[in-house]
C-alpha cells in the first residue's frame, strides 16, 4: 500500500498542470511586449547611414538584379546574397517603407531568442528563460536591431541557433536527416554573415562543457564539414573586405604584437558593456595602440590570467570557462587579427557581440538560477523580483537607446556629442546637411573631420561637393586633387572632379575624368550618363548613345538614361526606327517618374514633335510648363515655352538637353 501511494503521488505530480507563468506561450507574449516596449523608438525609424545601399537599389529590384546579388560579388555592398535576397523580397512587398524592414529585424531577434530558451532546455542549462530575456532585451542588442543593415545579424542569428538546435537532436539520436538540415541551415547562416562560421567552435565548447572530453568520432568528426564551410566563406569575405570593401592600407597596418594588445582590450571591452551597458555609442573611439606603452599590455595579460585561472578551476566547475572561450571564440573575427572595414574608425562595435554575448549571459543565468533554487521561499521571490526589475531595466535603456536610430541626423549628432573624435560621425552629418542644402553647416562638419583626420579622402571629397554647389570650382578642384592623391582608384572622385572641370569649361580634362570613372567602377550610371551628354553637345551622337544604353544595362530603370537615350534617338537624322523608339523610351521615363518631372515631359514633348505627333508635343509640353513653373523653375519654363511655338507651327525642336 505506502508502495501504491507513493506511485500516486508521482502520478499526480506529474500531471499537475504547469502554472501559466512558467509555459512557453507566456513567455514568448511577454518577450515580444517588453522587446516592443524597447525598440518602439525605432520602429518608423528612416534609413541611416548605409542602409541605403542594403534596401534593394533600384538596378537590382528586377530578377535579373535578383542574379546578380548571387553571382556578381561587389553588386551588393557584401556578399551576403541570402540577406540582399531577404531585402529583395522586402522591397517587394513595403518598397522602401522602413517599418517593415524595422518589424522583420526586431521578429528575427525574438525567434533567436526562443531558440535559445529551446537550446537551453535541451541542453538542461538553469535559468534558461533569463538568458533568454537578457539575450532580447539587452541594451548592447539595439546596434543589431534597430539598424536595418544588420539584418546581417538577426537572419544569421536565426540560423546559427536554428542549426544549432537541430544538430543538438542530431548528437542524441544520430539521425542523418538532421544532420543534413543543420548544415543546410548553417549554410544560409553563412550566406547571411559569415561571423557564424565560428559555430563549429562552439558546439566542441558545449560538448566538453557537457561530457568533460572530446571524441573525435562523435564530437569533432561529424563537425569537419562545417568547419570546411566555415573556413572557406570567411576565407572568401576576408577577400571582399580587402578588395572590394576596401579594409587595408595604413589604417590596418599593425605589428602581431599590437593585435594581440587590441584582441585583450577588445574582449574586456564588450564585457565591460555587457555588465554596466551605459554610455553605449554608434561609433566609439579608436583606441591609439602602441607596443611602447605599458599599461596597453595588461589588457592580454589579465585576461590570459583568467584563462588560466579557470583552466584550473574547471576541475571543479567547467561551466565558466566554457563560457569564456564561447565568447572570445565567438568575438575571434572581429579581435582584431583579421582587418574589416569598420577598423578604420573604430576597434569595437555593440553589433560584433551579437552572438558572443550568449557566453557570458549564459553561464550568470544559469548561477542566478542555482543560486535561487536553494533560497528559502521568500529570498527565492525576491530574487525573482529583482530579475524582473533587472529585465525592466534593460527593456527601458534599450527604449532610450533605440531613440538615436530614428533618423540621420539623430544619429550623428548623439555620435558626436558622445565621441567628438569621430570623424566618420562629422563626414557623414556633412554629407546629409550637404544633400539638404546646408552648405555652411556641411563644410563645418568636413573641416572637423578633416582636422581629426587629414589623410581620409572621402572627407576631402565631400568637401569638394560642397565647395563645387557654392560655386567655388577652383577651390573644389584643388580638393578633389587633393582626395585623389590619397586614394587615385577611387571612382567617386574622379567622378565628382570632372564634374567640376565641366563646370569651368574644360571639356577634355572632363571627359578623362569620366573615362577614369569608368574604368575603375563600369558600373557607374551617373558617369556613363554626363559622359553621354558631353558627347551629345559635341555632335558625337553615336557614342553618346552608346553610353547611355550601357547606364541601361546596368540599371534598366534609370529615368535620366531613359530620357536621355529617347532625346538622342529623336535627334538621329533620317531614322524613323529611331524616332518611334524614342517616343517609347520617353514614355517609359515619365511613366516612372511619375509624369511629375518637367524635365522629362520636355524631352517626352520634344520626342512627339520629332516623330510628327505635334498635338501630343504641344499637351505635352504645357504639362512640363504648369510643373516647372509649380516648381519655381521659371528658367526652364521660358524654354519650354519657346519650344512650344514650334510645336505649335509644326516644328520639331532641335535644342539639346
């Protein structure tokens, strides 16, 4: 009978429902309300900085551009096509509207954090549900959400754990179904963002962490194929970054011994924000490393004393370590021995320890959670309680955090009120006062910059932009000059220089410039479109045509190469093929302008005339004469105007554009 009963007792103990607090749905509604609470700032946040060059550009919106994400490295600004296929798709669907590329971010990083409350479980880690919270609510998390660029992270994130999950199934029951999905996962977290491929790493960490040792036949063996994967995408963006990114030069030229002394800053860096995350800035300061100094020494050395501190302790506790060596191993990409691109302004970003994190937030969750299961009842609720108000507090700094990333302008002005050194933070206001109109406040900016950093071309270039719309093309040209000493293959530049060498009346010197343009960046629409206009002015007809189609080829949706083309067509001599295809052309252009631009209903207008539909030329052109006068552009309305009396009299107009 006490037999029987005790069985009851487990019976009933088994069934016993779970309270609704402690379930999987609660968990994820309360996550998905406290991680909307925090990133609500920048839910309708506008594009900033290069996020305009990961939302799909407009000669990569058509399948063919869908190709090229995959096939033409370079195309995009990383070679990431399977997050430039997610941004494809998106633009698809929203455009160019940032809330939906906002919402995907921010429901990509709850899913990651779901997966990890599930890993956790499966792996019988306490306090898996505050790990889970602290890796969602973080304030050090914002940088991956709140950008829309980081996409790269929260897709990436989304696979790693995903693979990860499955291929813990896979180590318990051997199934090589799952082993295939957990690399194909893999494969697309690779495709997203190559950091991930420190996976393989970490999984060795979790099994000694787990069994005490390693085996090569069930531990490292079935891992060789993603450690081959791995190698080879970072191997592959390593090269991206140098060539086409551009992250080499004197910016990246450091001794061993100065990288070794930036990986030891670096890790204490991002552990220093997990555990007091104030003060969190877009961009920090570079750190001036120097072997010569001293105390730059002791980042290395206490962190390789800790290391061996814990070596020692993981006789007792392998826990610690094991997270210790998950996050370094994790953070191994960005400490420094391999150059990326964002080490010409700073060492360090909230962004880099996305994954790196979970090291470190892990293993204190799981003693937060230890410690409180052999609390009396009340100290145990406390402790609850404090976890609670600690998880508020994320949500609420991440809140405030996440305020910066409304817009441009935001950005950069809470970047330089944090680090007045930054001189990328000072170029980049300057270029966006610049397109704004703002010139005096733009070359303020540019000349901070200048002063923090001389040698940067791309601020000399900005400069000479600003200089140029102020009329100053002496000035501007002497700039440009300038910026091409510092970086000859830049396209930019030249591109910019013959513009102003246009404006002062030196045709040839211009034409080379375009012609350097293109020889370093074909590519380059705007380049192919002035050059093609040059020779249009110069009566070279045919090879301003020839430019124009190539500015087509490379974005077969550019209105101002579409105008172009049908203006150039329509002046051919003797060609009624040409005419009538280029009354097709101009239609199309001001079909994708939104028949709002004069300038384009000019050369729709001037298309008809020349084709002999005289009745639509004259329409034509006193719709472009209503909007330019709308727009107070008076000069071309006179144009337009005198344009008209030929239509009216049955005359095609022979003036160029």
């Amino acid at each position: 009978m006490p037999q029987l009963r005790a069985t009851s007792r487990q019976k009933i103990t088994l069934t016993e429902p779970i309270p609704w607090w402690r379930q999987d749905w609660a968990f994820a509604l309360l996550l998905l309300i406290f991680a909307a609470i925090a990133y609500l700032p920048a839910l309708n946040g506008t594009p900033i900085w290069d996020d305009d060059a990961h939302i799909t550009r407009p000669e990569l919106q058509s399948w063919d551009g869908l190709a090229k994400i995959w096939t033409q490295p370079g195309s995009t600004q990383q070679y990431y096509p399977f997050v430039h296929t997610v941004f494809w798709v998106e633009h698809k669907l929203w455009g160019d509207t940032p809330l939906g590329y906002h919402l995907v971010n921010l429901l990509l990083h709850c899913i990651s954090a779901l997966l990890l409350l599930k890993i956790l479980r499966r792996l019988e880690i306490p306090g898996a549900w505050l790990a889970a919270a602290i890796f969602g609510l973080h304030p050090v998390q914002v940088e991956s959400v709140a950008w829309i660029s980081e996409l790269k992270n929260t897709l990436s994130g989304v696979f790693y754990l995903s693979s990860g999950l499955i291929y813990l199934e896979f180590d318990r029951t051997r199934k090589a179904g799952l082993y295939l999905a957990a690399i194909a996962l893999f494969l697309l977290g690779l495709l997203s963002k190559t950091v991930i491929a420190t996976l393989t790493a970490a999984w060795l960490v979790i099994f000694w962490w787990k069994r005490g040792k390693l085996s090569f036949k069930r531990d490292a063996g079935p891992l060789l194929p993603f450690f081959i994967l791995g190698i080879t995408a970072a191997s592959f963006t390593a090269w991206v970054e140098r060539t086409l990114i551009g992250a080499e030069g004197s910016a990246y030229e450091f001794s061993f011994i100065e990288r070794v002394l930036i990986a030891g800053r670096v890790v204490w860096f991002y552990l220093g924000k997990l555990f007091w995350p104030l003060d969190l800035i877009f961009i920090y300061p570079r750190w001036q490393i120097s072997q010569s100094i001293w105390w730059q020494y002791l980042f290395p050395v206490t962190l390789a004393l800790t290391l061996a501190i814990l070596v020692w302790f993981s006789r007792r506790r392998r826990a610690p370590l094991a997270g210790l060596l998950f996050f370094i191993g994790t953070l191994v990409p960005v400490l420094g021995f391999l150059n990326v691109y964002p080490f010409r302004y700073s060492f360090v970003a909230d962004h880099f320890q996305y994954l790196a994190l979970l090291g470190v937030v892990v293993p204190v969750s799981a003693g937060i959670a230890l410690m409180l299961k052999h609390l009396r009842s009340w100290q145990r609720w406390t402790g609850y309680a404090l976890c609670g108000l600690l998880l508020v507090a994320f949500t609420l700094l991440s809140h405030f955090q996440s305020q910066i990333y409304q817009n441009v302008e935001t950005l950069w002005q809470t970047t330089i009120r944090k680090n007045p050194t930054a001189w990328m933070a000072h170029n980049n206001l300057g270029a966006y006062l610049l397109k704004k109109g703002q010139l005096d406040d733009a070359m303020d900016h540019f000349t901070k910059a200048i002063e923090i950093k001389p040698d940067e071309a791309s601020v000399l270039d900005n400069l000479g932009s600003a200089l140029l719309q102020k009329g100053n093309l002496d000035e501007a040209i002497l700039i440009y000059q300038k910026a091409l000493e510092l970086k000859p293959a830049q396209a930019s530049i030249h591109y910019n220089l013959a513009n102003a060498l246009l404006a002062r009346g030196e045709i040839d010197h211009a034409i080379a410039e375009y012609e350097s343009t293109l020889t370093i960046n074909p590519n380059h629409t705007d380049a192919q479109n002035n050059l093609g206009a040059v020779f249009f002015q110069q009566g070279k007809l045919e090879q301003a045509i020839d430019h124009y189609l190539k500015a087509l080829e490379v974005n077969p949706h550019d209105v101002r190469a579409e105008a172009n083309l049908a203006w150039a067509l329509a002046t051919s001599p003797q060609s009624m093929i040409r005419k009538k295809l280029s009354v097709k052309l101009a239609e199309e252009a001001n079909q994708a302008s939104g028949g709002a631009n004069p300038r384009v209903l000019r050369i729709l207008a001037a298309a008809y005339a020349q084709n002999g539909q005289f009745a639509e030329a004259v329409e034509t052109g006193q719709r472009a004469v209503q909007l330019a006068t709308e727009q107070n552009n008076f000069g071309l309305a006179d144009s337009l105007r005198s344009e008209l009396d030929l239509y009216r009299n049955g005359q095609p107009c022979l003036y160029g554009k």
